[in-house]
C-alpha cells in the first residue's frame, strides 16, 4: 500500500468512526432510559384512570325507556317545525311580462 492509498484510507476510517460518534451521541443513554421509566404510569395510576372514565361514562348513559322519549320529543318538535316550513316552486317559461311589470307564473 503506498502513501496515498494509506492517506485516503485514514480518512475514510475517520469520516466513518465521526459517523459511529455522532450516532452514538443521538441514543439514549442508561440515565435518561431510567428517568423516563421512573416517570411512566404504574398500573394502579392506569386502573384509577379507567374507573374515572368509567364513572363518567355512567353518568352519561341514559335508559333506554329515556333515549325513547326523548327521540318521540324532538321528532314532535321537528314535524312542527317542518310544517310551518313548506314552500313551492314556480317556472316562469315564457319569459314575457303581464301588465308590463308582473311575472306570469306558469308551471
């Protein structure tokens, strides 16, 4: 191996061991993996969690006998509303005014 060969040689090894560095220096080490495991929840924080979503999921869970008199109410409420919101549709076809101003409707 002649000198040139060696040089380029060490600067390939080099160029890959900063490589190896930096990617060593981007991990985690064994301080920060246990810090992060002394914060994470332990399974009695988790089952207190899930019995106040179950709590609260109770309190919103209506009977059926109250779903169904609550869905004849607002059906009530929108066949009222629906009755006093009736229109029609009228064409004007030909285009031409009566009396000069008016609109004929036709269909």
């Amino acid at each position: 191996m002649n000198k040139d060969q060696f040089v380029n040689f060490d600067k390939t090894l080099e160029e890959k061991l900063n490589d190896i560095v930096k990617q060593l220096a981007r991990k985690s080490n064994i301080k920060d993996v246990c810090a992060l495991l002394d914060m994470k929840s332990n399974t009695e924080e988790v089952n207190k969690a899930l019995d106040e979503i179950h709590e609260e999921m109770d309190k919103q869970v209506v009977t059926k006998t109250e779903l169904n008199d609550a869905l004849t109410e607002q059906n009530a409420i929108n066949e009222a509303l629906c009755a006093e919101n009736c229109s029609a549709r009228w064409l004007w076809k030909s285009g031409e005014l009566q009396n000069g101003f008016a609109i004929p409707w036709e269909i």
